[in-house]
C-alpha cells in the first residue's frame, strides 16, 4: 500500500448534524416499503424454521431487528421511533428473557430440574419439541430483535448530560 | 479444488482482517470490517457450518455494520493525519507471540474433517447426539438439538449476554428511555 | 429439594433484572426496592444452600443437572455428561454465600450513594447473576458465558456515573477484559479439540487418560499445555495479576463508590476463583507433575510475586484513597495466585497442599470481605466529609469515630495483622508457601507485608495523630462529586456531612469491620470449611466430595 | 463429496467429482475477483468507491454462496446467501446516507 494519502474525501463529521440531518429519498423509501416485508417474513421463517434447517431463533431474530433498523434508515428514526413505541421494544427484550426463565422454572415448580423440556410431556402432554421451540421463539428470539432494536435507538438519542440524573433528590 | 478455493478465501480474509487493523480513517475501518464478516461467513459455509455462517452474515455485517456506523455519526470524528496505522512495538511483541504459539499448536490440530478427532469420535458426547439427538427432542437440526435441548443453559445465558448488553448500553448512556413515553 | 437451589440462585437475579425495567414502563425509582427484593430472597436461598452443603458430615457434593435426566447426565456417573451440571461444593458453597452477602449489603449504600434509574439496578442484578452462575457452574464453556455476563455489566456499572474519567476506564476494562475472556474461550476450545468434552470433570478424566477412547493421559499434550498457556493468561487478566492489571486501578477508581464496593469484593474474586477451580479441577496436581510442567506453575509464580510486590509499592505512592486501595487489590490477588500455583506444585507434599489451599480460601473470601469493607468506608468518608486523598484525612478520626475506626481495622487486616481473617489468609499462604520451600515467595509475602504496614500506617497516622491542617482542609460541599474533581482547594469551608451520607453506609463499614474480626477468631471453622476441598486437590481428585 | 442434492443430473461422461470441481474453481475465481474489488475498498480514495466496492463484495459473496452450495451439496447455503442479498442492500444504504447526509445517518 503507497504512502499517497485519501484525503480527498469529503469531511464527515456528525456532532452538530444530528437528529435534523434526515434527508428524504423516494427511491430508498419505495425500495425498503417492498423490501421490509419479504425481510420480516423471512426473519420469522428463519425463527420457525430453525429446528429443521439452519438457523434459527438468534438469526431470525436479528434479521427481524435488522428490518426494523432499514424502516428507521428510509424513514427516520424519529419516526420509526414513535412508530414502534418504546414500550415494545422493552416487552421484548426484558419480556423475552424473563419468558425463557419461566419456560425453564415452571418444571422446577414441581420438583424438576431447569429447563427440562420432557417434563412438559409427562405432566400435560406436551411434545419435548415444543419446549424447544418455546424457548427460541418466546425467549432468544424476542430479546435479539428487542435489544438491537434497542441498541440502534439508545445510540442514536446519544448519552444524556451526566449532570442530569445525579442530582441529590432522594 | 477444494484447497484452491480454500487458499483463496483465506488470503482474501487476511488481506481484510490486516487492513481492519491497519487503517486509519474509521468509516473505511467499519467498512473494510464488514468486507471481513463477508469473508469469514464464507468460510463457515465452506466449512459446512451454516448455522454460525449465518450469525456472522446477520450479525457481523449486517447489524455491527450500522451499528458502529451509528456510532460514528453521534460522536465527533477527527480527520487521521495519516491513512496506515503505525504499530507499535509492545503490541506488536505481543502479536508476535501470540502468533508463534498459534501456529505452534495449529499443526498439532487433528486434519480437517478426520473421523478421529475426539471432538467427532467421542462416543459420549458428539456420537451422543447424533445418535439421540432426534429421538429426544424430534428436531431435525440436530445444532437446534444442541443449542436448546442438551445446552439449554448455555444459550439461556447467551441470551441474558444480550440482554445485559442493552441494559449496560442504557447504563453508560444513562437513559431511562423506556420511561418516558 | 436442595438441588434446586443452584439453579434457582442464578436464574432469580436475572428474572428480577427484568422486572426494574417491565415495571419501570409505570413506575420511576423502582429499581431500588425490586433488587432489595430479590437479593433477600437470593441471601435465604444462599443460607439455605450453605446449610445444605456443610450440614451434614463433611461437605455434601450438591449437582443440578440442568435439562434433567433427558438433557443432562444419563444413567451411571461413569457416562459423559451430555448436558450442563452446576455444582455447589465446598468450594462454590462458601463463594455464594460472600456473594449474596455483599450484594445485599451493597444496596444499603446504594440507597442514598448509588447511581439512581432502574437501568442500574437491572444491571446490579444482572452481575449478582452471572456472578452466582460463574462460582455455581461445572461447565468450562458455560463458566465462559458467564464471565461474559458479569464482564459486560461490570464494564456499564463501572460507566454509570458517565463522567469522560469513568467512560475511560469502562473501556479500557472493556478492552482489556474482553481481550482476556477470549483467551480463556481460546483455551476452552484447545481443551474440547482434545478432549471432546467441556464438564469440567470430564475433561479432567481425559486429560488423566482414563475414558478407554483416549489413549493414555494427555498430560505431555503440548494442545493441553498451550490451553493451560491460555487459560491461565485470560483468567489471570480478570483477576488483575501483574501485568495484566492496567485496567482495575482506573476501574476501581473511576467507577461510582457503591459500585465500586461491589465490583472489588467480587468480580476479580470471581477470576481468581476460576482460575482456582480450572487449575485444581480440571488440570490436577498430576498434570504439573508431568515432565517439565511445573516450570509453568513457575512462570506464573513469578508473574505473581511481581504483582505482589509491585501493587503494594504502587499503592504506597497513590494519593487518592481508591486508588490506594485498588492496587493493594492487585497485590492480594497476587498472594491468591500464588498459592493456587503452591497449592498443585510437585515441590510440596501434602501437608504444603493442605495450607496453601486454606490460604486460598481463606483469603479469596477475606479480601473480598476487607476490601468492599474499605471502599464503602472510603466512600462512606467521601460522602460524609467530601475527603478523597490521603492528606485530606487528616483528623477526621475526630468527627467520624466509627468510620475511621472501620477504616483501621480494615486495614490492618490487609496488612495481615491478628486477629482478623486477613492474618489468617495470609498466614496459611506463607506457611503453605514455606513447606514447599519456595524461598522466594516467603521473601515476597514479607516484603509486600511491609510495604502495606508502610501505607496503611500513613493512613491511620493521618487520621488520628494529624491535627487538620490549616491551607490543607479537605475540600467540602457538593463539588467534588466525581472522583476527578480537583479536591483540597485551599481554605474550603468544611461543611459536615455533604448530605449524602447515611446510616447504611456506617452500617455496612463498622460491619465489615466487625465481621473480619470475628471471622479472625472463627479459624478452625474456616478450616473445617475448607478442608474438603483440600482433600480434593491433594487426591487430584477432580470432585469435591464428601469430606475424608 | 457427492453432489446429492445439487438437482444437477450428472451425465453419463461426466463424473460428479468434475462438477464439484467446475463449480468450486469458479467459486475461486470470483474469491480471486473479490480480493481485486477489495483493493478498491482499501484505497479508496473516496467513501463513495468503498460503498459500492463492498456492494460489489456482498453481491460476489452471494454468488459463491450459491456456487459453493452447488458444489458442496449443501441446500441450505442458500439461506445464507439470502440473508446476504438482504442485508448487503441495507449495508448499502446506511453507508450511502452516511456519506451524502455528512455523518447524519438518521
């Protein structure tokens, strides 16, 4: 690699521009209005799909958190934002793990062990294959889809001024 | 073939993952790092791993990607004076050992694919589930069988790594966010 | 029912981490009581599994088998474990019960001291959590997960006060913690090539060659030797052993006091731990008896000394009080690790074995309780008094009786001065160290004792026998808040008490202090404790059982 | 390495081993085309080359994956090369609005 430097580049910067910067594109903004639901369907597949071929929960529910991430590029995540309201992404990812918990701790409630999925079938006939599924589409699932979503809309508000919350009220 | 396309791949890996670690400028860093994810979830599928093949596709290049890119764009950037990373010697002391060691043992690695490395041949747990995988849980995959059956607990705290990683970005952004509404 | 009780101990803190945040969506500052909660119920649960392990005749051997009989172990226990055990012995036993203890107590100086917002307490919860998984698992790869767990949480609570200082020391921990995560993981993998197994019993009996598919022991494997190699490198980087340490110094220091008290009781604790589970579990007295391998054990004991000798000189020059106490953590840890090396060295019989093993016990439970016993009495004498530097101690002996006489018995204890648990930590260590005749580390633990009477005798000097200095007041007030806050500013009003402190934060000091003491009488009780696992690593046997 | 599966009837005087080989060596070369495109991605100069340099890598990624799946007998590659198609289009797009909106991606 020569020393010639690729400086030539337009400047990037971001501190300044930026919740305002969104710019409108009708040919982004048409293309993912087709795009999105082929992806989110295919993300569900993929969560459903996941005991009889790859992949699997963690998978589909990145590419269903993934879909939401290209909705908030087209379309602003200001509004994508007020579109899908916090409180889901919330129920989702802490609802997601505590869902997990549960599938594992209801056996334990009657003396088995955690996460022992045959118990299902001997105490109320449920099929093994079932606890499996529950646990990667209730639980992995919804948490991966929740938290990326979640990452992508934390990082972009930006931190908070750390003078904020550490006031002396108690 | 086979090693022909292997070779190639691996180089085209390397050359990513140098290049990663030797740019300067960070928004060609996130892209070159992307091209990297391309390569390494070719290399899962060439080595029959699908399922990991497909996390690295979704997660490494897709979701890092704009992630980091987020990043970027909510913090100041500064201008790199120079395009190459200077290494420095400490690190590179440490590279270099890590790297002796490494190929050190690689060679001491059971041949691809061979039928009598103990991670494949051990009757008690690899054979184990090939064996029993489907009669216990009537799942096809038997990595599914795995992953949510035989190691549940491991993919219960995988998830929880998740989960922690959200609450520790709320943590460190200090947001409540999800209390105003 | 007790067997239960692993299971429940780890999956009760991370359901109730998601409770801050669901009920959250109604409430704000809910957070608090929620942990308070669950953490109770955790402390029972933790007395109750305490109780079954030592409650009867020796030490009872408590597995979980996650997953059941389907998903789990099947039929005899000569089989492989197909699933994931988690283990409570005599070991892990003692380790649960000072985690539950700590993070309850933390929350009383968490109330008024701590960083408010249900995030942090779903965090707190989090980490108490992957702590509890980390000392309950038998599992190498899920031992893994969980050092994940408690690395991620504990590199966002070391932020949560989101000042630049502390975002710089989250991510050098981030960094550098994560760096050594890998390296175990690295390692783990190096064991499962060569063993197909990852319970860690299991993979104790290939490496000793005993499953018929194995060929003779593996002990001269150099793929064995190199995950050791890597084991040892990635745990010792979360335990703080010199010179992997950069990152604790700037993390104690820069984090929030509660979190602070917290993370220096138990997350390194939580390093060393597994280090001493995979060297005496999984790896063996046997395997160091092999060939050259006890030149490793050296390798590391040497590492080991430099971090004892180093931290406690570093901690003799630091001004600011965490700081201090942060690299006198370095030095501890270093005494830990070198008697997890005595303690499987071929130099030493079994009498050697035997006290290096108490050592290690003894003073990984100590340390944790001395060390979050001096940052909350420190962050306590910061709230109340505004005093962060040594020269800002200067007499306050006189306006906080029990917190400076916390203090001083805190730190006499890590000096290692009877009766208190850091003597008895430190004597079992020395005299482990001395029948192995490792002259050197005798050398080492004398000297590292000096230069810790060096600073902690300045300390106490301070606090009783100096008058406060006029033009050297301890700045006051509300302002220095954040640690990097400039402290002593000539002629500051001493204010009393900047309103932040609170009878849990001197509660959970003068407790501290109260229980090393007594703990420092209860010897024989620690011993008992104990001695199981002694046992276990002198028959390089890879269970804890039973005692005998 | 048979090819069941692949869905290519094998004609009498061509062995199966030849196809596996036909669609791996191309597989190579379009790893070959990868590695040239990527010396664009290193080089830029500017962030617009780099862009559609890596658009170009996912869409030859995609191509193997199909490639390789042909010739490995493995279906269910091309579920991966799918998640690729979808993804690589988003990469493009967060990039390219990275670019031309001067860091604001939002």
């Amino acid at each position: 690699m020569s020393d010639r430097q690729p400086n030539e580049k337009p400047v990037v910067r971001g501190a300044d521009g930026s919740e305002s910067a969104y710019v409108e594109s009708q040919v982004i903004m048409s293309t993912v209005r087709v795009i999105a639901p082929f992806s989110l369907t295919y993300g569900f597949f993929l969560l459903f799909h996941g005991a009889d071929s790859p992949g699997g929960s963690f998978q589909g529910g990145a590419i269903i958190g993934a879909t939401v991430l290209m909705i908030a590029f087209a379309f602003g995540i200001e509004s994508t934002r007020n579109w899908l309201r916090n409180r889901t992404v919330v129920v989702l990812a802490a609802g997601g793990a505590a869902m997990f918990a549960l599938v594992g701790l209801i056996p334990m409630a009657y003396g088995a062990n955690f996460l022992e999925h045959p118990f299902y079938h001997e105490q109320f006939g449920i099929k093994t294959k079932w606890g499996l599924e529950a646990i990667e589409a209730l639980g992995v699932a919804p948490i991966v889809a929740g938290v990326v979503s979640g990452l992508f809309f934390v990082i972009a508000a930006g931190a908070l001024p750390a003078t904020e919350e550490v006031s002396e009220d108690d | 073939m086979v090693s022909a396309f292997g070779i190639a791949l691996f180089g085209f890996v390397l050359a990513t993952a140098l290049a990663t670690a030797l740019l300067r400028d960070i928004l060609a860093v996130i892209i070159v790092f992307a091209a990297y994810s391309l390569g390494m979830a070719l290399f899962y599928a060439f080595l029959l791993a699908p399922d990991v093949a497909m996390t690295e596709a979704a997660i490494g290049a897709g979701v890092t990607t704009l992630l980091l890119l987020l990043t970027i764009a909510t913090t100041v950037r500064e201008e790199p004076g120079i395009a190459i990373e200077r290494p420095n010697l400490p690190a590179l002391v440490v590279f270099g050992g890590l790297l002796v060691v490494m190929i050190g043992t690689v060679t001491q690695f059971p041949a691809l694919g061979s039928r009598n490395a103990p991670v494949w041949s051990n009757p008690e747990v690899t054979q184990y589930y090939l064996e029993h995988s489907y009669k216990d849980t009537k799942v096809h995959n038997a990595v599914t069988a795995v992953l949510a059956g035989y190691r549940g607990f491991d993919t219960f705290g995988e998830a929880v790594v998740v989960f922690a990683a959200g609450i520790s970005t709320l943590v460190v952004l200090g947001r409540e966010v999800f209390t105003r509404e | 029912m007790s067997e239960l009780l692993p299971a429940l101990l780890i999956v009760l803190p991370i359901v109730g981490a998601t409770l801050p945040l669901g009920v959250g969506l109604l409430r704000e500052n809910v957070g608090w009581s929620i942990a308070a909660l669950v953490l109770s119920v955790e402390a029972g649960l933790a007395a109750w599994l305490a109780a079954a392990v030592y409650g009867g005749e020796g030490a009872a051997r408590i597995v979980h088998v996650l997953g059941g009989e389907t998903f789990g172990r099947r039929g005899a226990t000569e089989n492989f474990v197909v699933g994931i055990e988690l283990v409570a012995d005599a070991f892990s036993g003692l380790m649960v019960l000072l985690v539950a203890g700590v993070a309850l107590a933390v929350l009383a100086f968490a109330r008024r001291g701590g960083p408010r917002g249900n995030a942090f307490y779903s965090g707190y919860l989090l980490l108490t959590g992957g702590l509890m998984g980390l000392f309950l698992t038998g599992d190498l790869f899920n031992l893994f997960v969980f050092l994940e767990i408690v690395g991620l949480t504990t590199y966002g609570l070391v932020a949560s006060d989101r000042d630049a200082e502390s975002a710089v020391a989250a991510l050098k921990y981030l960094v550098i913690g994560t760096t050594g995560a890998s390296l175990y993981l690295l390692g783990v993998g190096y064991l499962f090539l060569r063993t197909g197994a990852l319970n860690m019993v299991d993979v104790s009996r290939s490496l000793a060659g005993e499953p018929e598919w194995i060929d003779g022991a593996l002990y001269g494997d150099p793929l064995v030797l190199a995950a050791f190699g890597f084991i040892a490198v990635g745990l010792m980087t979360k335990a703080a052993i010199y010179p992997l340490h950069t990152w604790q110094p700037d993390a104690y220091a820069a984090a929030p006091d509660a979190v602070t008290v917290y993370i220096s009781a138990l997350v390194s604790t939580g390093g060393a731990y597994a280090f001493a589970r995979v060297t005496w579990t999984v790896f063996t007295s046997e395997f160091f008896a092999v060939g050259q391998n006890a030149r490793i054990l050296e390798l590391v004991i040497v590492l080991a000394c430099l971090s004892v000798v180093l931290g406690s000189g570093l901690a003799a020059m630091q001004r600011r009080l965490k700081r201090l106490f942060a690299y006198s953590s370095v030095s501890q840890f270093g005494l830990i690790v070198i008697g997890v090396c005595v303690a499987v060295h071929p130099a030493g019989g079994t009498q050697a074995t035997r006290l290096a093993v108490y050592g290690v016990v003894i003073h990984l439970l100590g340390h944790g309780l001395v060390k979050g016993g001096l940052f909350a009495t420190v962050g306590a004498l910061a709230h109340g008094t505004g005093a962060r530097r040594v020269r800002e101690y200067a007499g306050l002996a006189k306006r906080r009786p029990f917190l400076s006489g916390s203090l001083a018995v805190l730190g006499l204890a890590i000096v290692g001065v009877p009766p208190t648990i850091g003597f008895l930590g430190k004597w079992y260590l020395a005299v482990g160290a001395l029948n192995t005749r490792l002259w050197p580390v005798i050398f080492v633990v004398f000297a590292s004792t000096l230069l810790t009477l060096l600073y902690v005798a300045r300390l106490l000097e301070k606090l009783y026998f100096d008058g406060p200095a006029e033009g050297a007041a301890p700045a006051a007030g509300p302002e220095p808040e954040g640690p990097g806050a400039p402290g002593g500013a000539d002629g500051a009003v001493i204010t009393d008490g900047a309103g932040s402190l609170s009878y849990g934060m001197i509660a959970l000091a003068v407790s501290a202090a109260v229980l090393t003491v007594l703990l420092g009488f209860a010897g024989s009780a620690l011993t008992d404790a104990a001695q199981p696992i002694a046992q276990a690593v002198i028959e390089a046997a890879p269970e804890v059982s039973a005692g005998g | 390495m048979t090819p069941a599966g692949t869905g290519v009837a094998p004609v009498a005087f061509i062995s199966a081993e030849l196809v596996t080989d036909v669609f791996l060596g191309t597989a190579t070369v379009f790893i070959l085309l990868v590695v040239a495109m990527f010396y664009r991605v290193v080089k830029g100069p500017s962030t617009q080359d780099r862009v559609l340099a890596v658009n170009v890598l996912g869409t030859n990624t995609v191509v193997v994956l199909a490639l390789l799946a042909a010739a490995l007998g493995e279906p269910s590659l091309l579920d991966i090369a799918l998640v690729y198609a979808l993804l690589n289009f988003l990469m493009a797009v967060a990039i390219s609005k990275f670019t031309v909106e001067r860091g604001g991606v939002l």
